[in-house]
C-alpha cells in the first residue's frame, strides 16, 4: 500500500521511490514482479502520470526495476547480493551531504549510527 503525503516537503516521485524500494526490502515485492503500469498507478494514486513515469525511470537508472516494452516494469533488485562498487559509491555521494547536516547539526557519529540503524529497523517492520 503506498500513501504520499502531498503536503510533504519530499517530492511525491521520490516519496514514491522509497515506498517501492522499501516493500523490496520488506519482501513485499520480490524480484521478477511487475510494476502497475504508468497509467494505472498514477490512476491509483490520483497523481500525475509523468510523476510515475520519472519514479519508474529513477528506479531504473539505479538498477532496482527494467522496463520492459509490452511487459512494464520489472523488479530486477536482488537484495541478498552485495551491491556493486558504483552502487556503493553512488550512495556515499547521496548520504555525503545529509551526514554533514546531521554533524552540523550537532550528532555525534554515535547518534548518526544510531539513527540509521533506527530507519533501518522501521523499513523492515512489517
């Protein structure tokens, strides 16, 4: 079930996103599922299509889904292997500068480890 929070500070294609990303690590959506199409999600959710559509292609681009012509897209992440270099690097450069706000703000390394095994332990609840 995906909820986006239209009064979010977060826009709704990367609320839409991490709501994907997150049943994948939940098992709620396994490899080889397929995604609603653009059309029927963006129905679903009473969003706009082209909201979808850029979620969809940003999945893609960051290996989780394949869009497949006349098949829609596809769940091709595999969490129980070890991510690749670029994936591993590509995420440092993302986390780089919510890791300098935290520090800015004040957390130590102890509470920034802390909170990210909380986040963790929230996207696997069920």
């Amino acid at each position: 079930m995906i909820i986006l929070d239209s009064q979010s500070n977060v826009p709704l294609y990367l609320q839409l996103r991490t709501q994907i990303m997150e049943a994948i690590v939940r098992g709620e959506l396994a490899k080889g599922d397929t995604l609603p199409s653009v059309r029927g999600l963006a129905s679903d959710l009473g969003i706009n299509m082209h909201t979808v559509n850029k979620t969809y292609h940003e999945l893609e681009s960051k290996g989780v889904i394949e869009i497949v012509p006349k098949k829609g897209a596809v769940i091709i992440a595999n969490t129980e292997k070890q991510a690749s270099k670029k994936q591993y690097e590509n995420l440092g450069e993302e986390l780089r500068p919510v890791v300098a706000e935290g520090l800015v703000c004040g957390l130590s390394e102890e509470d920034l480890h802390q909170l990210i095994s909380n986040i963790i332990s929230k996207i696997k609840e069920v």
